[in-house]
C-alpha cells in the first residue's frame, strides 16, 4: 500500500471517528456530512458540491469500520450489518465494549 492511499484512508476513517464521537451514543451523522467534511478538509476553496466524489470511499470506509466495531451503520434508525449495506444509511459510533 503506498504512503499516500494510507493518508486518504486515514482522512476518511479519522473524520467518520471524529464526527460520529461528537454526536455520541445519542445521534448518528449521514456519510454526507463526512464527505463533506473531507473535501473542505482537501480542497477548503471548493464548491458546494465538491464532496460527491467523496461519498463513495466514505462509504467504505464505514463499512470497514463497522466491521471492525467501530462505529455502526444504522438503516431505518437500526443497526445492520455492514456486509452489502446499500440506500440510506446513518453512521453512529459503537456502543463501547466491556473490558
């Protein structure tokens, strides 16, 4: 993997982590907001719609991080699993883990 793929998916998982910990237990964020959020992060003098090439690889980015525990993606308000997730989706950070 080079350095630079790295630093892109780090981008968009940190700013999944970031967002979904800032609305907590008791929100979600919508993989747009993310993708917004990156492309201001990259390009800050962009246009209003400078975020849609990022919604994909934000998307899988989610995905991976459900998988891992991270964070949850939730369809109708429900958790579901990550495996194939498709339409409408909210992101919500994991419930944490008992140690």
């Amino acid at each position: 993997m080079s350095p630079q793929y790295s630093i892109v998916t780090d981008i968009y998982a940190s700013t999944i982590l970031d967002l979904t910990q800032t609305s907590g237990r008791a929100g979600s964020i919508s993989p747009t907001d993310a993708a917004r959020a990156v492309a201001a992060a990259l390009m800050p003098n962009c246009g209003p719609d400078a975020w849609h090439p990022y919604l994909a690889p934000i998307r899988r980015s989610a995905v991976a991080l459900a998988r891992d525990g991270r964070i949850e993606i939730l369809r109708k308000g429900k958790p579901v699993d990550p495996t194939g997730v498709k339409g409408v989706i909210r992101l919500r950070i994991a419930a944490p883990t008992e140690s």
